[in-house]
C-alpha cells in the first residue's frame, strides 16, 4: 500500500466518495512510513495512545515491584517524531551498546553503504619467478573486518600473481587489524600465518572449511619478521600487487550490530574522529540535543556512554531516511528477530523486528522497529538500569508482545523493514575473491 494510496482513501471519505473506515482498519503493515513525520495522518497515528500508555505503566510499576528503580528506566514509543508512550524520554542514561546506533549512524552519513575499506599489498626490491628479494609490505586502511577468511582469500590472490616466496619481511604501515586484534604487530602475525597452510592452526583450518570448497589453499612463504614502520616506508615501495576491498559499509554495519563487536565499532568510530564526531552527527542529522547524549568511546563500554531513549528512536529514524535513497533500510544494517541470530538469540521478539541490544553489569536496553497492523512500523527504545538482565530482557519481550498484541501481528513485512543484506550469502560473503583486484 502506498502513501499516495492511503492519501486517496482519506481524500475520498472526506469528499464522501468513498465509505470512512476506522484508522485500525487500514492494515498500515504494508505501508511505508519513512517519509514527512510530519504529515497529518501520521500525527494521528502518533498521539498518545491510553492503551499503549497502560500497557507501558504496567511494566514500568512491574520493574518498581521487582526493586528497580522507575526513575531509572528511559522508554520511548512512537510512529513518528511525536511519542505515543514514553517515561524518562529525555532524561540521558547508560545506554551500553545502543551507542552502537550513534556509531552507525555517523559511518553511514560520513561514507555511505557503499564505501569500502581499502588495503593494498605491494612489495620493496625485486620481484622475479614467484619470488620477492625484499619484503611484501601491507598498507592498511582500518578495515574493521578483516578475518582469517579475507586473509586467506588474500594469500591466493598473491598465489594467482605468481608470488610464493619472500626473502624479506612482512611490513604493516597505516592502520591493520586483524581478528579484531588492534595490536598491528599481532595482526600482522595472524595475517602471515593465514597466508602460508603449512602454519594453519585448527582454528585456521575451522574458519577455512566455511569457505566454498573450491577455495585453495595458499602457501606463500615469508621468511622473515613482521615489522610495523612508519608511513615514509611506502616511499621504498618497489610495485603494488593487489587492491583488497572490504565488505561494503552497510554490511560491515550489519556484522557488528548482529554481534554486537566492540572492536569493531571502536575502530569505526576512532575512524571518524572519535566520540566526539559521533555525537556531532547525532545532534545534526537525528536533531539530538547535546543534554541527550555524551559518549567517550564508539561501542558502549563504560557507563559513561549515555543516551536517552527520545534520542535513541531519533538516530534510527535518521539511519532510515539516510537509506532510502539506496533503496535500503534499517533491517539491512541490525539483526532481525528470528532470523539473524547474534545478540538477539533466545529472545522472544515480534517477528521481522530490526533490533539492537545493549548491556553492561547493570544496564539492559533494547531498541529498534517491529511491525504491526494498525500502526505500521512501531518505534521503540527500552534502556532499563538495574542487576537481573535476564530479568530485565524478559519483561522487555514481554512488553513488545503486549504491544504487538494491541496493535496486531503484521501479517507481511513492511516495505520499510525489508532486507536484502544477508552475511554469508552472494555479495556479502567472508573470503570472496573477487574483492582483491590485481594491481600489477
């Protein structure tokens, strides 16, 4: 159903062309809301609901009976710009890894779901009969998500160029991880092991079997050490081999929010500027006030990131409108209920839901969009502090059922809860060669 649709049906009960029905009626499901909050209808669709309101006051007096403290529970509920249900909205508490929306946010307005992470591998000396006399240097550029499957993949790239032999080192310039390990001298370590089978670990081998079965084996001998140098020792460069591209940047987005990776949001973040950066985006493209939101790093660590819950729905409502125009949405960068598994396992969560968690010793929050049939896509951030996550993400299942329960299941995923974006499979798998272009 499409807005211009919806528009005609109300046009046409108004003008009495047409037969009025209620609002609940309309089966809003299928229609695709991430335009003009400020429309008219969509206000009606986001005043304050008595029902909703009872249903979020029954939680909020369960938690008070439970012993947690209902002024330390933030809950934001809404359609639109306008909160249909909310307690402690504005008030900024510990959000842990909801900070991970502001970090998404920040990369996807900054780069676009496209953008790659480029690292390049060239080599210092001479180069003949498969052999490098001189060292194979690495020029990294923060991919997140460099693992042992695009090292491997890497490996036989260089194995397809004819190179299967260094005399010299392995040379790290510029910023490399690998595994998540942010130390570049232990990623290097990890990458000259990937590239070489004779020093494959069993864990090595695990990773590998993931890979297609056609996917070789690569042995490319380095022989000496690897050393991490400064950014003049690209001036020694001899030639460059191969150009590896990472996944792109709305997938990245998607693995790290699946599995919630500290790592790999801090090094997204650092990327940028820092939290400060992060926070800058916020308050311009999600209209987030600076009393709403004070981060000291990209992941949620630390109870010092804080967020409010008005905020929160805010930045995902930005991330939604920055996808649009890519025909993407947010379903293709955060977990969805019963599907993506990662943070989201074992919980009991409205179907086709796009989510993401948080938590710390004493913080649960959960934030994100589920689908309903009277009132479209449903907008939520629950950020709860207090011991007892388990018991703290029960009763926010629970609440999202009750929800979903007065509004009604979706019996179709919305337009604006739709994914294409699914790791593992066809564009957007680990090891893919196709991601390393010669450059010889």
């Amino acid at each position: 159903m499409t807005l211009q649709f919806l528009g005609s049906a109300f046009l046409s009960a108004w003008l009495g062309t047409g037969s009025w029905q209620p609002i609940e009626s309309l089966q809003l499901s299928s229609v695709d809301l991430r335009v003009a909050w400020e429309s008219p209808w969509l206000a009606q669709l986001s005043a304050p609901d008595p029902t909703a309101e009872a249903i979020v006051n029954e939680y909020l007096e369960g938690l008070s009976a439970a012993g947690f403290s209902r002024e330390a529970q933030g809950v934001w509920l809404a359609t639109g710009h306008t909160p249909m249900a909310q307690s402690q909205g504005d008030q900024r508490f510990p959000a842990a890894s909801l900070t991970k929306i502001a970090t998404t946010l920040a990369a996807l307005s900054t780069w676009g779901p496209e953008h790659s992470f480029e690292t390049l591998v060239g080599w210092r000396g001479q180069l003949a009969d498969g052999m490098i006399q001189g060292d194979l240097i690495i020029q990294g550029n923060a991919d997140p998500l460099f693992v042992w499957e695009e090292a491997i993949a890497l490996g036989n790239a260089l194995q397809r160029l004819g190179v299967r032999r260094v005399t010299g080192d392995l040379v790290i310039v510029g910023s490399f991880t690998m595994n998540f390990q942010t130390d570049t001298l232990t990623a290097g370590q990890l990458l000259q092991q990937a590239m070489d089978t004779r020093l494959w670990s069993s864990e090595v081998w695990q990773q590998y079997q993931t890979m297609p079965p056609t996917t070789a084996q690569p042995q490319v001998q380095i022989e000496g050490q690897v050393q991490v140098a400064n950014p003049e020792r690209l001036n020694q460069v001899s030639g460059w081999l191969v150009r590896h591209r990472s996944l792109p940047l709305a997938a990245l987005l998607k693995a790290m929010n699946i599995y919630s990776n500290n790592a790999m949001a801090e090094l997204i973040a650092d990327s940028l500027g820092g939290p400060s950066a992060v926070i800058q985006t916020a308050e311009a493209l999600a209209r987030v006030s600076a009393d709403e939101i004070e981060l000291i790093n990209g992941s949620g660590l630390g109870e010092q990131n804080q967020i409010s819950a008005r905020a929160v729905v805010a930045m995902l409502q930005a991330i939604q409108a920055e996808l649009q125009p890519q025909d993407l949405t947010i379903a293709d960068l955060f977990p969805i209920a019963g599907a993506d598994g990662g943070t989201l396992d074992a919980r009991k969560l409205p179907p086709h839901a796009a989510l993401k968690t948080g938590s710390l010793a004493s913080v649960s929050a959960l934030a994100g969009a589920f689908p309903t049939e009277q009132k479209g896509i449903v907008w939520f951030a629950l950020i709860n502090y207090g011991s007892g996550l388990e018991e703290l993400r029960t009763r926010q299942d629970r609440l999202l059922a009750a929800l979903e329960q007065r509004w009604g299941r979706a019996e179709a995923v919305p337009p604006g809860l739709k994914t294409t974006i699914q790791i593992g499979q066809g564009d957007y798998q680990l090891g893919d060669p196709r991601r390393n272009q010669d450059m010889l």
